[in-house]
C-alpha cells in the first residue's frame, strides 16, 4: 500500500533548475472580510503563507491545489480540493 506522502512525492511535478523559490507581499482576505499582511511563497512543491515574523500560517502541497485564477488584475484566487478559496490582494 503506498501512504500519501510516497503518493505525493510520486505525483509532484519536476521543478525546472532556472526556477527558484519566489515570495510575493498579498493581503489575504479571510470570508469575513478581515484584512490580513503575509508572503506568499511558491516553491518546488507547496504554496506557503508566511504572517510577518516568519511564522508560517498555512502550507498547501501543490496536489491540495484544484485551481488558481485571476479575479482581476490585483487579486488572485486559489481553490483547494477541499473546496476552500482563499483570495490574495496585491496591495
């Protein structure tokens, strides 16, 4: 039987060596409204939201991803296979 970690490792796609890990400063807006600062950052494997200080708020393999969109030209959406959205502002 294989366990979900050596299914994900088996699934994850290959990082191309040009690209490096990237952060970008959003405000996450939350379902209330809430209006919050962190660095999203994109890595080989997971997509990571960082609160200032360095403390990591959330951490999605890319397999939990189900789709990204563009909302509009500032704002950015992300949609987890658990049916959550989270939405990104650039400020």
């Amino acid at each position: 039987m294989i366990s979900s970690n050596q299914e994900e490792l088996r699934l994850k796609p290959k990082w191309p060596d040009f690209l490096v890990d990237v952060a970008f400063d959003v405000i996450k807006v939350n379902k209330y409204g809430h209006k919050m600062h962190r660095t999203l950052k994109l890595t080989q494997n997971h997509v990571i939201s960082i609160k200032s200080g360095a403390a990591v708020t959330k951490f999605y393999p890319f397999t939990a991803i189900s789709r990204v969109w563009l909302q509009n030209e500032t704002t950015i959406r992300v949609k987890l296979r658990n049916d959550k959205i989270n939405m990104y502002i650039s400020p």
